[in-house]
C-alpha cells in the first residue's frame, strides 16, 4: 500500500506519458494540461484544509479532480469520510471545510446530495446490495475505488477502501468454488457494471426532471467520462485473471485473497486513465496500440473541450431541439463515437486478448 | 512441535524483567522472551544483570531470547544506547528497533544482522509499509525484521498490507511480535477477529520463527486468574499462527 503523503501531486512521468512516447506522436496536450491542474488544485484545497481530518477521517475528492482531469469549471465533489468513533464534531468539520473551499472559489458539488456531506464506513462497507444499499451509497462506494484521491489524511480512505475489496473478493463465492486456475471477481464487477447502468438510468430522469436542461453536456460527458469509469473497473477486474502469477493464483483462497487485493488495490491507486494506458502499453497488447491511440486522442480533444469555458458553457445550455443541427454538439459527439469505438475494439475487437474475458464475463 | 512462542517481559510485569521472569518460570509452553526497555532508564540495568542472569540459569529454558531497544530517545542519547548495546548483549540475541527512533543509520549499521527493525503502528510516519520499510533496508540492508503482525493489521485489517511485508521481506524475519493493537495502538490480548485475521497470512510465516506476545497482562493480580490468562493467550496465538488452509504451493 502506498500510504499517500501531503504532496502526491509531483508531475512525475506516468503510465499515459510512456503510452504517449511509445506513440511517438501523440502529445495528449489536454489531458497532460488537466492533471497539472488537478495536482494544483488538490495541493491548494489540501493546504487550506489542513487540520480537518484525523486517522479516524479523511477528506476525500471525487470527480475530475480525483481522475486528474480538472478544468477550470471543475466541480468539488468531497466527502468527509468517516471510519472511527461517532462525534458530533464530524459536522462542525463538514461545514468548515465547504467554507474553507468556498474562500478558495471551489465550484461546490451537485445538487444529489453524494457529495459535499458527511460519509460513513459501516454503510458503505456492510450496505451492498439490498435494500439499504441507496443510490447514494452505490455511488460512493464504486467512486471510492474507481475515482478518488484523499486531501491530507490517507488513513481511513485506505481502510475503507481496503475492507471494500476484501468484501468483493471474499464473499465472491463463485471465484473460489470449485478451486480455479484463476478468474475474475465478478461480485465487484457486477457492483460497478450496475453503478454504471445506474448512472445511464439516471441521464434518463435527470432529462425528465430537469425538463432537457443540460442534456447536451450530460450527454457528451456519459459516453466519455462516465464511460471511461466503467470501462476503467472493468478492466481492472480482468486483469486480476491477466496479471497475477500462476503462483499467486493457485496461493490465492477465500481464506487468504490477498493477492487479489493486492492487485486490485494497486489498480484502483491509478486513475481510469491510466489504468488503460499502463494495461496497453504492455508488449502483449503492441497490437492494440492503434485503437489505443484513438481512445487516447478522442479523450484528449474531450478534455479540451471542457477547457475552453464558452464551449462548456454552449453545451451546458444548448436546447435538446437545436442539438442536431449544432457544429459544435456534433464536434462533440463525434469524439463521443470514436472513443466508444476504439473501447470497442480494445475490449471486443477480433484480435483482441481481452475480448474472450469480456464475453465469458462482462456480458451475462 | 508447536512454535516458540513467550512474552515480551513487559507484557506481564511493568519495566520489571525479573519480575516477568519469575512470572514466566513455571509456564512450559513459553519457549522464547523478548527482554523489554522501551524506556531509556530501562535498559542499563537490564543490560548489567545479563551476565548475572546467564550464570543462574534463570533463562535457560528459552529457545530463543531477544531484547527490545528503547522506543524514544534524542541524537546525544543515541550514541550511548548504542555503545551499551554493543558492549553488552550477548551476540545472538537479536535487538528490536523502532525505525522512526533512529537518528544515525550509519551507527546502526555496526550491529549487521543482529538489528531488527520493527514494522510500526498507523500513528507511526514510517515503517508501516511494505515500501517504507524497504528505505529502510536500503540504510540497514544486514538488518532482520520482527514483524508486529497487530501492527501491520492495524495498518490494513485485510491483512493485505501484512501479505506485502511477508512477500517482500520474508527471509529478513527472525521473530513475530503478536497482539491486538487497539485504535489507540495499545497491546490487546488478541479478539477473535485479530485470531481469524492473523490465520490469512499464518501460511506465509516459517514455522521456525518465535512468537513474542505483547498482549498487556502486566495489570492483572498474581493468582490462578492470570496463569489461566497468559496460557489462554499463548494457546490464541498458536491457533492465530496455524493456517485455515494450506496453500498448494509452500511459501
């Protein structure tokens, strides 16, 4: 485990820069731009929250700001998560640290109620599935693995998220009866494939209730964004099957997952960027990096489209009526299409290692 | 034969090794003692009774003997710690040290394979992790490890994290520290979630290495109720150190 310090935002070179260089080409100017932003701002609202949170707290930022693709109208999705003894104080400290973001300008968070409130481990570890497991819920605990980075104090963040997996991976029946050579855990799968088809469901009512306001911009963003986090968690359950040792897997028991853990863990410390781009960079996926280029430069012209504020700002508000005939919406849904194609053709394409693996455990 | 397994002497008796000792003398299941003094005061004393203590054979029943450093002193008083323990502790007997206690690596060093770095607690700022504890190799690569096996479960209670520490560094380990470490990173007689947590990585753990308790019992009254106590938490850890189920594959 990497127990994250104050600073983890140094602008090191990571897996999308070696992608990038192994491209020869490719630049990838926007979503570099974005993570120095997101790096910035993540240093910023941690110095102004210093003192907030304990070993029994952390506080928490999901959203782009987590994915390391801030742009300048990025909002400020937190939570103050708490794993340790109940304190009234836990509220005080939630209302301070919206004030503190509020003297730092940060956009505050949607109107849902996920965010920008208190979090509690207990639901979020013990509540999966039934009747108690609300929407809310779903969304924070799936987010916690796939998109968020702690401000400050890692601690709790690490526990809660280490308990999460050990969850999906021990009770994952299936995964460990009969003995396999090795496999998926499709508990987690599951749980992220039904956040994500939540998250479709809920684009629908929210075109409903919010009568098409916004729709273009939510839109874009569903097949982009939101896509790439399901894609992300996805592919980071398959590559518990591609990555660990035959040693570790035939090691591996529902008394002893830690393996599992372990690679799932260090998988989820990355971003959904760079989950693809540290899995495509890989020699056994050489004849992937075509498609791998056109995912990450449809990604790339995205994020520079969420840059230029009067773009976001002409989706944001284009009417549902006038979408079709729109130079710029049909900009953007062309990217939208390529890179659900290029996703295509990584995860199903004919030549592709993961298209066995995502039929056999991604589809039914 | 069950592994070594004995108590930490202030596990059982409060900066008073000749106390634990006594307290210790008619138990035959503990095999090993760690000679405790975490506080500076401690351990001048400890180390003049050494010789007195091999003379009269009043540790002649452990296999495995192991004296704990002091857990907090400055950089003048580091120099004198370490020319005491030179000087004084019989060369098999491995010292464990806190890592974030050391001011000078380089005196350290003298004592090669007879230093244990110990794994820390959560409040700890290093040597908690896998990876902490490799920087800490790299400035005392001859050094051993006594895996606090609570310790690293208070880090990570997946035991994942403990997973790390054994698969990176399991040929450094020459002795376990075992207990329940409380949220307050206080010594516990282990529960049965800390039981049942330690057996997910027991398989990894050579049946060879001793297993020094530090489950606090130093408050409880002389009598029958504290022998029946230290046998029930030797016969925990040696269930808490007995794999669920063996992997195919040795470790």
């Amino acid at each position: 485990m990497t127990v994250m310090s104050q600073d983890d935002s140094a602008p090191t070179q990571n897996s999308i820069d070696l992608l990038a260089q192994k491209l020869g080409q490719a630049t990838w100017e926007n979503i570099r731009n974005a993570r120095v932003r997101a790096q910035e701002m993540r240093i910023q609202y941690t110095g102004a929250l210093e003192g907030l949170d304990t070993d029994d707290t952390s506080i928490v930022v999901f959203g782009s700001l987590a994915r390391d693709e801030a742009t300048e109208q990025s909002d400020v999705d937190w939570t103050l998560l708490i794993d340790g003894m109940a304190d009234p104080k836990h509220m005080d400290a939630a209302f301070t640290i919206q004030q503190k973001l509020d003297e730092k300008k940060a956009k505050a968070p949607g109107k849902e109620g996920t965010f920008g409130n208190l979090s509690f481990s207990h639901e979020i570890l013990h509540w999966i599935g039934g009747e108690d497991d609300s929407n809310i819920n779903t969304t924070r605990r799936i987010l916690l693995l796939l998109e968020s980075k702690p401000l400050g104090k890692s601690a709790a963040w690490e526990r809660v998220r280490n308990n999460i997996l050990h969850r999906y991976v021990t009770e994952d029946h299936g995964l460990w009866v009969p003995k396999k050579e090795r496999g998926v855990p499709l508990f987690l799968l599951n749980d992220i494939a039904r956040y994500w088809r939540t998250m479709v469901v809920d684009f629908a009512y929210k075109q409903r209730t919010r009568n098409n306001k916004g729709y273009a911009l939510r839109n874009i963003k569903l097949g982009l964004s939101r896509k790439l986090i399901y894609a992300s968690g996805m592919l980071a359950c398959l590559r518990c099957h591609l990555d660990i040792s035959d040693k570790d897997w035939s090691k591996s028991s529902r008394d002893n997952p830690q393996a599992l853990i372990d690679n799932l863990r260090t998988t989820f410390d990355m971003t959904p960027l760079e989950i693809f781009a540290d899995t495509l960079i890989r020699v056994e996926y050489h004849h992937l990096l075509p498609e791998s280029k056109k995912l990450f430069d449809a990604y790339d012209k995205f994020l520079g489209l969420l840059q230029g504020q009067n773009m976001r700002k002409h989706l944001d508000e284009l009417s549902i009526h006038a979408m079709d005939s729109d130079t710029e919406y049909i900009q953007a849904q062309t990217i939208r299409r390529e890179f659900g194609d290029a996703l295509l053709k990584i995860f199903l394409g004919q030549d592709s290692d993961l298209r066995d693996l995502t039929i056999q455990y991604g589809v039914f | 034969m069950p592994r070594l397994a004995g108590f930490s002497t202030g596990a059982l008796a409060f900066a008073d090794f000749s106390g634990a000792l006594a307290i210790m003398q008619g138990i035959n299941e503990i095999t090993c003692v760690e000679f405790s003094a975490l506080r500076h005061g401690e351990l001048l004393p400890l180390l003049k009774a050494v010789p007195e203590l091999q003379k009269h054979s009043r540790i002649a029943k452990y296999g495995y003997i192991s004296i704990h450093a002091p857990s907090n002193f400055d950089a003048e008083q580091e120099g004198e710690i370490v020319t005491l323990l030179l000087a004084h502790t019989p060369k098999h007997w491995p010292i464990v040290l806190h890592p974030d206690t050391i001011h000078d690596f380089l005196a350290w060093q003298k004592f090669g394979e007879q230093l244990a770095i110990e794994n820390m607690d959560r409040r700890k700022t290093t040597g908690r992790t896998a990876e902490e504890l490799d920087s800490i190799f790299e400035k005392l690569p001859k050094a051993r490890l006594c895996l606090d096996i609570g310790h690293a479960r208070q880090v990570d209670t997946t035991m994942t994290e403990a997973y790390k520490i054994l698969k990176k560094h399991s040929d450094r380990i020459c002795q376990l520290h075992v207990s329940e470490v409380n949220s307050a990173s206080r010594h516990d007689p282990l529960s049965a979630s800390a039981i049942r947590a330690f057996q997910e990585v027991a398989w990894m753990i050579p049946e060879k290495i001793p297993a020094i308790i530090e489950s606090n019992l130093a408050a409880l009254p002389a009598g029958n109720a504290r022998a029946q106590a230290i046998q029930d938490e030797i016969d925990h850890v040696q269930t808490a150190l007995t794999p669920l189920e063996k992997p195919a594959i040795p470790a």
